[in-house]
C-alpha cells in the first residue's frame, strides 16, 4: 500500500498511517519513523545531551 504524501504526511494521522504502513511491511519501528519523518519533509529533532 502507498506511503501518505504532501500536506497530509506532515499532519499527525498522516504521520501515524505511514509509521503503520511501514510496520506492517515488515520494518523494524526506528526506520518506519524515519521513513515516515522523510515523507513529511521533516528531520527528527535529537534530544539535547546535558
């Protein structure tokens, strides 16, 4: 099934279909995020190290 793309990747329920799709393809968690955080046209913010 086709990954969400555009406008509607970047909202939350966009975000959250193609983190599903991704599982449900057989991907580990951590790259369907990443996966889904490169659809949305966005880079995961990493924490701050004190």
């Amino acid at each position: 099934m086709p990954l969400v793309k555009g406008k509607a990747a970047k909202s939350k329920k966009g975000f959250s279909e193609n983190v599903k799709r991704e599982m449900e393809a057989g991907k580990p968690q951590k790259q369907a995020v990443a996966i889904a955080y490169s659809e949305a046209g966005e880079k995961k913010r990493k924490k701050k190290k004190d």
